[in-house]
C-alpha cells in the first residue's frame, strides 16, 4: 500500500476547497517559551477573522499529538477514512448512526471544512507538553489560560488576520474558551462555548460536594496522557489537588486557582453562543448560569441533548456560523437567532424545538410534588401535589455494594390526570437523617408508562434507563448561600467553615440541586422519585451523554470509590439513612413546568 496516497488525496480535498495548511507554525508566549500550532486559511492573500482553540488533545485527525512520521501517517489515513466514508448527512444523523468521532475532524475543535470555506483561519494550538510542544501539561490551569491570551494576540496580527478572533470549543475547549474570554484579550471579539463548565468546583471537581473521582481519573488517562505520542507525558495530578481541597476556595478553583480555574463571570465582556446539556453527568450547568447571570449584547443559549455531539456539528452549526459571521465578521445583516432554543424533548428519542428570550423560559411556574411515607400504594410511598397531614419516614441502607443496586427511598406520582409540560431547572427539598454523621445524597427522576416500564429521554443514541434529571449533595455541605440561591435553585456555599457534620439521628433540611430538565409527561404517566446513597445509574447517565466516556472508578492511590465517586466506610457501612416527611417535614420535589408548546 503507497503510503503517501492518503496525503496526497488529502491535500487534492483541501485544494478544492480552496484550503491552505501549514504545520508545526511556532507561536511566542510571555515568557520566551513556545506553542506549535496548525493553521488552516482560505487560498490567496486576504485578511479573514480568525476561530481559535488551545488544548491538550492534539493537532492529529480524529484525536492525538502528531510527534513522528508514523503519527503522522495514521492521522493522514485517519483522515481520509473520515472523508471517504461519507456519512455525515442529515439523514444519517436523524437515524443516529454516527458515533461523535465521524462528526468532527479534530476533537471538539471547528471542523476546518466547514468552516475555511465560509472565510474563516482555523488555528489549532497545542497546549504546553502537548506532542512535540515544550512544558508540562497542566490543563485548566491560570497558565494555560494566560498563554491563550499569547496565542490570541498574534493571530490578531498575521497578515492573514482581519484583527478579530473567536474561540470556539466544546467540553473541555469549551471551559478553557471561558477562562480565556474571562481574561478579555483584546483581540477576542467572540466566543463558542459548546457543553463546558464555568464553575469548576460545582460542575468538573466536586458536584454537590463530591468529588469526580472516577471522571477525572479517566480523563486525565484516557483523554490526555493517552493520546499524546510519547510512553510517559508529564501532566499535572489534577485528582490528586482536587482530592487535597475538598471546598471551594477562589485560591483553589477561581480564576487564578491553584487546582483548576473558573471564569469569573462577571468579567465576560464579549457575546458568547453557549450550551448545556440536558441530563448529563456534565456540562449540564456552567452555560445556562453564565447566559441568566452575565448581562452582554448578543448572547445565546442552547439547551441539547446529553449527546450533544450531533447537535455542535449538525443540528445547530448553521447557528454558530451565523453568530460569528455577525460578530467576526460584522456582517450586521445576518439575522440573529432567537437568544435562547431548546430541545423540548417528549420520550422515546422524539424531540421538538422551543425558542425564547430567556432562561429560564417565559412563563415558567414551580410544582411541588410533596413526599408522603405515610401514603402508599402497592407498598410504595406516594408523591403528590397535596401536603401529607400525616408524618411519615423511609429508612434505606446506605451500605452499598458495585453491580448490586442499592436500598433506596422510592416515591411515585399516581397516574398525572392531565399531560406535564416542564422545562428548566429541577431541584428536590429534603428532611433527612442517618445513624452516622453524614450522608451522601443521590436523586434521580424518572418517568415511568401506564404499565410501569421507565420511558428513556435521551434524544441521541435512544438510551435505555435514561433518567430525566438526576443529582447529588454530601449533607455535611448542605449550606447555601440565601443571596444566589432561589426557591427552585439551592447554591451552596461548600465553604469549610460552613460545613457541618450531623449527629446521629438528627433531622435536617436539604435542598439538592439536579439536572435541568425538558420533557413532555403524557397523562397516565407517573413520576418516580429514588434517593439513594450511591448513583445506581451512572452508567445510564453516561450512555446518555454519547458512549464515549465513563465515570470511571478511580484508583485506589487516590481513593476508594463506588461508582466513581467517594464511598466513605464511617458514614456507609452499617448506616441507616432516612428521608422525613409529614407537616413537620415537608419533603418535596420542584418541578418547572411551562404552558402546552
């Protein structure tokens, strides 16, 4: 086999579509050090706006640092295999027979023949320690942040460059896109956040308070070191820092944090098209907090699937190309999306889309379906729209074991009477208590048929035990803050002054914040609420999310885990855990509910 045909055949596609590349380009940071960086720009002279994304997975087709000639032969064949197969269309993504990887060309980047064609410079950046860059790899670090100011500065001025750069990523090239735009490089003008977190405390390291053990595990093995070339990529122990601080700390995880770093919101100045994701084990939160708190011209949101594959580089593109077209390119007659569209998901992978001009929706109402223990039907405790008159408890083990389910508090709606329409963010207000002095709190909604089988939301791929909303809280980090939270969305503090162990058998309040929501509950469906002491369907979370990640187990140098994360023995093992209701303890769930679409 010629070796050299898939490059030449890729080089005769970038030649058609009138695309110019050039490899190894050597960028100059602050402090005499470099990043390599491949540029991908229309034929011809011209100055073009620039799309950006630094990272730590690599410059290679598909995936991975290019570091030899044998890495780059694969990442050639790779990529004429992507063009030859030639199955990215809309039918193919309405039937959901394209895994992620056959929708883009470099991981979570801008896919270049979608984008150079439309008059645009792509311009993927290597992070430090990435392949054949100099440094240590240390993603989601103030460094890297800092050197995607560097790298913006000088794209702005190439001669190719018309002085205006986006930043454009998904995931993780979505968090580092708002850390950077969070710093205000001049140059940057717009910015493409697809799925990522601006919270890294709540939403990557330690949601509800419990660490991402598994997660990060994975990831750091998996996603960075694995694809970087060489036996032994030096990278920086992110579990390891994350494990040493247990509480949100700006010094730890704020824009400048010594573990990971946020975007401080309140310093974004440029327009932003951003997503969440409905249901996922992440990304699900950091873009709709920065669209309803962070008050710029020209934002957007998106609210997708889990799977938010098909949508970045299908559903939505025409989307994206738009708001850089008017923000890049000053094209001030392209007309401007509706500020916020949602997938308004109604069961079994059928979906619709919703438009409005905020989040969360206009008119949207809170429900509280309040838990009665001393209710049952068929033996399990009912939840109703009507506060019990009577107390109540469940009690459940919090001793669990991997691949068995656990106990669990069980309560379900009778049959609805009329359809449920809701949208938005989910949350469930608990009196808790346990013989130890701690728990950790896991809820997960489901919506099960008239004949009680679980009806799956996911939208791409159909998941089977796909929950509508799930979430998590360790009782001890149950304090909020009363000024950024609201009757439907706790915030809590995860201070370590504010943590608070309980005592044995002491009953307290907890409001637990879970994934938003879209769905439309045909009447005769019923609600099913469980609270459990580990997540039963973390694997249902992540199938959800696209199959191509896992939560991981973590590693017994860092932790001992369940279900990837924390499985602390003196709040486990021998633990009753006990969920209160009745008027004296009005346990409930709150849901967001919006008129008939």
């Amino acid at each position: 086999m010629d070796s050299s045909a898939p490059r030449e055949r890729n080089e005769r596609r970038r030649q058609a579509a009138g695309i110019e590349r050039q490899q190894d380009v050597q960028i100059p940071v602050r402090d005499g050090n470099y990043l390599l960086a491949d540029v991908f720009r229309p034929a011809g002279d011209g100055r073009h706006p620039v799309i950006v994304r630094l990272g730590v997975y690599g410059r290679a087709f598909d995936c991975g640092a290019v570091v030899d000639e044998s890495s780059a032969q694969a990442s050639e064949e790779r990529e004429d295999a992507w063009h030859t197969k030639k199955v990215h269309s809309s039918t193919d993504v309405a039937k959901d027979i394209i895994p992620p990887n056959e929708l883009y060309e470099n991981m979570v980047s801008a896919n270049v023949f979608d984008w150079v064609p439309r008059g645009y410079v792509c311009l993927r950046v290597d992070a430090r320690g990435v392949g054949k860059t100099p440094g240590v790899i240390d993603p989601l670090s103030a460094e890297e942040a800092h050197d995607y100011c560097d790298v913006i500065a000088w794209a702005a001025e190439q001669p190719w460059s018309n002085g205006r750069v986006g930043v454009y990523g998904g995931s993780y090239n979505a968090i580092t896109g708002w850390n950077v735009a969070g710093m205000a490089p001049p140059a940057l003008k717009a910015l493409i956040a697809f799925a990522g977190d601006t919270d890294l405390y709540r939403e990557f390291a330690h949601p509800g308070g419990l660490a991402m053990v598994g997660f990060i595990d994975q990831w750091v093995t998996g996603n960075v070191k694995a694809v970087q070339g060489w036996p032994d990529p030096e990278v920086v122990d992110i579990l390891q820092k994350v494990l040493n601080h247990p509480f949100d700390d700006p010094a730890h995880y704020g824009p400048h944090g010594s573990v990971v770093c946020s975007v401080d919101r309140g310093s974004l100045r440029v327009p932003f098209l951003t997503s969440v994701c409905l249901g996922a084990p992440i990304h699900g939160r950091g873009g709709a907090e920065a669209f309803a708190t962070v008050d710029v011209p020209g934002k957007e949101l998106l609210v997708v699937d889990a799977n938010y594959w098909p949508f970045m580089y299908h559903d939505c593109l025409e989307q994206q190309m738009r708001f850089f077209d008017r923000h890049l390119k000053g094209d001030e007659s392209v007309p401007a999306a509706p500020p916020v569209r949602v997938v308004q998901r109604t069961g079994g992978g059928a979906h619709l889309w919703l438009s409005d001009t905020q989040w969360p929706l206009s008119d949207t109402t809170y429900n509280d379906f309040f838990l009665d223990a001393s209710t049952t039907v068929s033996g399990t405790p009912v939840m109703s729209r009507q506060p019990p008159t009577t107390s109540g408890l469940v009690a459940y083990s919090a001793e669990a074991k991997a691949g068995v389910s656990p106990q669990s508090a069980v309560f379900e709606t009778p049959p609805l009477a009329d359809d449920l329409e809701l949208a938005g963010p989910v949350s469930a207000i608990l009196w808790v208590s346990a013989s130890a002095t701690d728990m950790d709190v896991y809820t997960l909604l489901r919506v099960l048929d008239p004949a009680g089988r679980e009806v799956s939301y996911a939208v791409r791929p159909l998941a089977d035990g796909c929950p509508l909303s799930h979430g998590c809280l360790k009782v001890s980090h149950r304090a909020t803050d009363p000024a950024l939270s609201t009757p439907y969305r706790p915030w809590h503090t995860h201070r370590e002054q504010d943590y608070s162990p309980l005592k044995p058998d002491e009953i307290v309040s907890i409001h637990v914040e879970m994934t938003l929501a879209t769905a439309r509950v045909p009447k005769g469906h019923r609600l099913q609420l469980l609270v459990e002491a580990f997540s039963s369907e973390s694997s249902a979370t992540w199938r959800a999310y696209g199959g191509i990640a896992s939560p991981g187990t973590g590693t017994k140098e860092h932790s001992e885990t369940l279900g990837g994360r924390p499985y602390e023995h003196a709040y486990h093992i021998g633990v009753e855990n006990r969920i209160h209701t009745g008027p004296d303890h009005p346990s409930k769930l709150i849901i967001p509910t919006i008129p008939r679409q």
